[in-house]
C-alpha cells in the first residue's frame, strides 16, 4: 500500500510549480522533498562535489549523471527543483564522459519532466551539447527526434538552422555520424511542414547522397525517397516536381558515373518503397 501510494505521489503533476528564484535562506528549503528520505537525497547530490571526486572515486560524476533520470523520476517532475542545479552541475563537467552520459538520456527526462520545464532547463543544456566534442554531440544526434517532437512548433522549428552543423564532425572519418544523421532525418521528415523539408531537409539529403562512404549513401537514397513520398503526401506539387527535376539534373545529368549510379538507386528505392504512383514515376 505505501508503494502504491508513493507512485500515485511521484505521478501526480497537479504542482508544476517550477520558480527557481530562491533567497539564500530557502536555498536549504529548495533541495527538500518527502519522497524518499531526505538523507538519501542529501547523499546523491554530494555526488558532483569536486573533493568527492578527487578523494573518493574520478567516475562517481559519470555514475551520478547515469542515475539521474531515474533520480528524477522517481521524485517527479514537482520536486525537479531539487535536481536541477546538480543537472546543470554534471553538464558543465570537464569530463566529456559526463557531459555525454547526460546528453544520450536527454530525451528521456524531457519526457519525465514535460514540455514546460524541458522548454525552460533542458533546451539550453541540449543546445550545449550540440557544440560539444563529437563523443557528447552523438547522443544527442541518436535521439534528435525523440527530443525535438517534444517542443513546441515554434522551438522546433529553430533547429532546422542546425542540422548543417551535424555534417561537420571533429573527424571527417566519422562516417557513422553521418550515417546516423540520415537515419534521423528520416524521423524528423513527420515533424516538419513541405515547405521546411524542402528548403532544410533537401540540401542536407543531396549531399549525404554524393558522400564518400557507402553505408552513409544508401541510408541516403531511403531518405530522399521519403522525402518525395512525404511531399507527395503533403499535397504538394510544385515540390515534388521541383524535387525530382533536381534528381533528374544533379544526378542522372552528372558527368560522373558514380552521380549516374546514385539516381538509379534512388528510383529504385521510390519504386520498391511505393513512394509515388507508377504514372508519376513514369
């Protein structure tokens, strides 16, 4: 029974009060909670103490960092206050290995702590991470979908300027980067209007499909098949035609048999994945 009415407390968002502007006095007041004993809490956010880190164990922040999201879970989203200065803490780390732990489960606490307060104190650390080292910047990449569909239009829309950064990478033999920014391009595809996947998402998709490195390419070609079926779908003609006449002219034009070869899987991959009617493939 007290498990049970423990859980009904840790769901219950009926306090959503998320005033972070504490006085030095409510401070102390700002880490109590009575969902678990307050000790136990105390304990945990010693954690990203610098002396702890020294003297007692140098991966105790990555362990912190780890358990974070199921730290915050458990106490729900009205006791976040609790957490978010040791969030901040742990993001701003001089260990990479730190800072890419939080950023692979970034997405998993926006879902825990809902659209306001991932809004107000998870978009700037997520846009941290977005310029951090390769290692950091790939978990955010991996789940680039599942955070963005979390935000609100307008937001997400802001980071249809940055996925161009994606394809810079610390090291241009990074291929797997690219080859996972393919895979979610294909993802954002339901996210965005025809007009943002035409003007963003296009260019991106041309270049991975002219990239050095097959795997990234044939991921490619399954994105710019989407792209044409989505488009279609939308109802938007002047896209698609506009869409395939640039296929037709970068890459069945090219004088390149390697451009030649690549518009001939990518018609390929719009016929095997029924993406247009065959009179309009024709």
């Amino acid at each position: 029974q007290s498990v049970d009415s423990t859980l009904h407390y840790i769901h219950n968002d009926s306090d959503l009060s998320t005033n972070s502007s504490f006085s030095p006095e409510e401070e102390r007041k700002s880490k109590v909670q009575d969902v678990v004993p307050q000790a136990l809490l105390d304990q945990y956010l010693s954690m990203t103490d610098p002396s702890r880190a020294q003297t007692v164990d140098t991966e105790i922040a990555k362990h912190c960092a780890y358990s974070l999201p199921g730290v915050a879970l458990t106490l729900g989203r009205q006791n976040w206050h609790c957490l978010k200065d040791t969030y901040e803490t742990l993001a701003s780390d001089m260990q990479w290995k730190v800072r890419r732990t939080l950023a692979f489960s970034i997405h998993e606490l926006a879902v825990i702590l809902g659209d306001q307060l991932t809004a107000g104190d998870l978009v700037p650390v997520f846009n941290g991470f977005l310029k951090d080292l390769d290692e950091v910047r790939i978990g955010v990449l991996k789940h680039l979908h599942d955070f963005l569909k979390l935000l609100h239009v307008d937001k997400r829309r802001e980071y249809l300027y940055q996925l161009q950064e994606f394809l810079v990478t610390d090291n241009s033999r990074n291929w797997r980067f690219r080859a996972e920014l393919a895979e979610q391009l294909i993802l954002l595809l339901d996210l965005y209007s025809a007009r943002d996947i035409y003007d963003y998402l296009r260019p991106l998709a041309f270049n991975l499909c002219e990239d050095k490195v097959s795997s990234v390419r044939w991921i490619s070609y399954k994105l710019v098949s989407e792209m044409v079926k989505k488009l279609y779908m939308a109802s938007a003609p002047t896209f698609v035609v506009d869409l395939v006449n640039e296929l037709v002219e970068k890459f069945c034009r090219c004088h390149k048999w390697s451009g030649r070869q690549t518009f001939v899987f990518i018609c390929q991959t719009i016929i095997e994945d029924d993406c247009l009617p065959m009179d309009q493939f024709a």
